[in-house]
C-alpha cells in the first residue's frame, strides 16, 4: 500500500516537473513536433525495453493519450505553466464518472467528501477560472482525456502485463504527433527543445506511465487520482523556483486543501486494507 502511494507521489512530482520545464522550452517550438520527438525517443526505448506489447489495448491508450498531451502542450504554449497544471489536474473530477461507467467502480462518501474538498482547492488555485483563454479551454479538454487515460489504464493492466501497453500506445502518439505536424506544417525546433524532449521521454513517459500502470491498480482509480491531485502543487512549487511564478494567499490555502484531500483518501485506503487483512486472519484462524 505504501509503495503505491509512494510510487505515484513520485510520479506526481515528475508530472508536476515537467509544467516549467516545458514551458521554457516550448518558446519558438512546434507542441505537435515536440511531442513527436518526446514519444519518438519513449517508443524506440521501450520497444528495445520490453518488447512491442499489446496492440489490442495499447492502440486505444495511445489515442487517449495522444489527444490529452497534444492539447496540454498546445495550452501550455498560450497559459501560464501554474495554471495549465492546476487545470489540468481537474481530471480528477472526471475519474470518478469514467471510473462508474466502465469500471463500475462507486466512490464511498468519504472519497465523494474528499473530491469536492480537491474541486474547492482547484477552484481557489485556479483564480476562479475568470478570464478563461484559449489555452485554459485546451487544457480542460485535455484533463477530460487524461481522467479516461486514468480509468482504461487500470482496466487494462489487470488483463495484460503493464510492460505490454507502453511501445503500443507511444507509438500511437507519436504517429498522431506527426501527422498533425505535417499538416500545419509547423516543424519549429531547437537544441534545449530536445534535451526536454529526452527528459520528458525517459521520466514522465516511459518511467511514469510504467509506475503508473503498476502502482494504480493496487490503490484503485479514486484514490489515485486524488494522489495525483499533488501534481499541480508540485508543479507550481517549481513554476515559482524555476520562472518566478506566484501564488495568492487564496492559491495558496486552495494547495492545502489539496493536499488534504490526498492525506484523507490515503487514510481511508489504509483503513480498509487493514480491516480486510483483520478480517481475513481471523477467518483463517476460525477454520483452523
């Protein structure tokens, strides 16, 4: 249970890196052809990895994927890097709708709680979503493919080995990317570009994705998606170091809900995992 709590922190602060990071280099860059070049490199290395896996459920993925980075990178390059993640991260409150309808999976009244305390702290960060520009609109568009991306990735690693749905879905993206690209005809890159590109394709793709199709299974869709919830703190934590962006104090008191609502769902998690191991001792014992 830690281990997967831990594991998807982890992926969190990387996902959560990668806000500043991009910011920087996308100036002067095409966002389709940046993301060509990033799943280009995650495709070559997890094919040479772990094989060319599954094609049946990793095609699927990658065109959920594909859209959700596409309109992220678009976005980005038209808002500002705190608040393309904190919008970003209002996946979370699309989880739990993919979550009953494909997985059947019903949110307890404490995780409901949990949810509208996260949805108030995005709320307060996001500046109350006033002023909504065309990067902000992108960008919600793409947190609504990120919450299904959530949902298919925990279905589909309790069919196939997780290994198996990274080469397919990178692939995807990378063909998606590219043919956009030739179709704007927008080929705009540069060095820094690159080494962002390789960071991104090796840490918040390959690594990431992979913790994230291990660990998410084990911690279930609502809570995960609670845990990522860290994302955009992290995210604008790095975005104040990096470029000097800053939070109000109502931006502020917002993370902290956020981040309560992470401790409260994780404690719940723990508290049914414990009662289930109770409960299975003791009816070991009862047969004994």
């Amino acid at each position: 249970m830690l281990k997967a709590l831990f594991s998807l922190l982890f992926v969190t602060f990387i996902w959560g890196a990668t806000f500043p990071l991009q910011k920087i280099a996308l100036v002067g860059v095409s966002p389709t052809f940046y993301i060509a070049i990033r799943f280009t490199v995650a495709a070559v290395l997890s094919y040479f990895l772990f094989g060319k896996g599954n094609f049946r459920y990793g095609v699927i993925l990658g065109v959920v994927l594909g859209v959700a980075y596409i309109t992220q990178t678009w976005g980005l390059t038209l808002t500002t890097s705190t608040k393309s993640g904190f919008i970003t991260s209002l996946y979370i409150v699309f989880v739990p709708i993919f979550a009953y309808f494909i997985e059947k999976e019903v949110p307890t009244p404490f995780q409901i709680v949990s949810f509208l305390g996260g949805a108030l702290g995005l709320y307060m960060i996001s500046g109350r979503i006033e002023g909504l520009n065309l990067g902000d609109l992108l960008t919600i568009f793409c947190a609504i493919s990120f919450a299904l991306h959530v949902v298919l990735i925990t279905r589909f690693s309790k069919r196939v080995d997780e290994k198996d749905l990274l080469f397919p879905q990178f692939l995807v993206v990378t063909i998606f990317s590219l043919i956009l690209s030739l179709f704007f005809k927008d080929w705009r890159f540069n060095f820094p570009a690159f080494g962002s590109a390789l960071f991104t394709a090796v840490f918040a793709t390959i690594l990431a994705i992979y913790l994230q199709a291990k660990y998410q299974k084990v911690l279930g869709n609502n809570i995960s998606a609670l845990v990522f919830l860290g994302e955009p703190v992290f995210g604008a934590s790095l975005s104040y170091l990096v470029l000097g962006e800053t939070l109000s104090s109502e931006q502020m008191i917002g993370s902290l809900f956020l981040l309560a609502s992470i401790l409260l769902s994780s404690l719940e998690r723990a508290k049914i995992v414990r009662s289930t191991n109770q409960k299975g001792r003791g009816e070991h014992e009862g047969a004994l």
